[in-house]
C-alpha cells in the first residue's frame, strides 16, 4: 500500500469539495458534502 499516493488523494478530494460546498444550494446537499469533507479530514489526520 502507497500511503502517499493515498495521503495525495485525499488531500486532492478534500481541496475538490471544500471549492465546491460554496457553491451548493440545497441544504441536504450540503450537509452531506461537510460530512464527506470531515471524514477526509479525520483520515488524513490518521496519516499524520
């Protein structure tokens, strides 16, 4: 297992989401999109 190639995709998912929740208009939406972004970040922290 590459743990960087692994750490570099989420840090690319979570810096796609965190552009895009702005931009949501449907509060469930973006409700779940924060979900994903905090889960993103609690893997990542796991890396570090």
């Amino acid at each position: 297992m590459d743990k960087e190639k692994i750490q570099k995709a989420i840090i690319s998912a979570l810096l796609l989401l965190n552009n895009e929740v702005e931009n949501i208009e449907f509060e469930d939406l973006k409700k779940d999109y924060l979900t994903v972004i905090g889960n993103l970040e609690r893997a990542l922290n796991e890396f570090q």
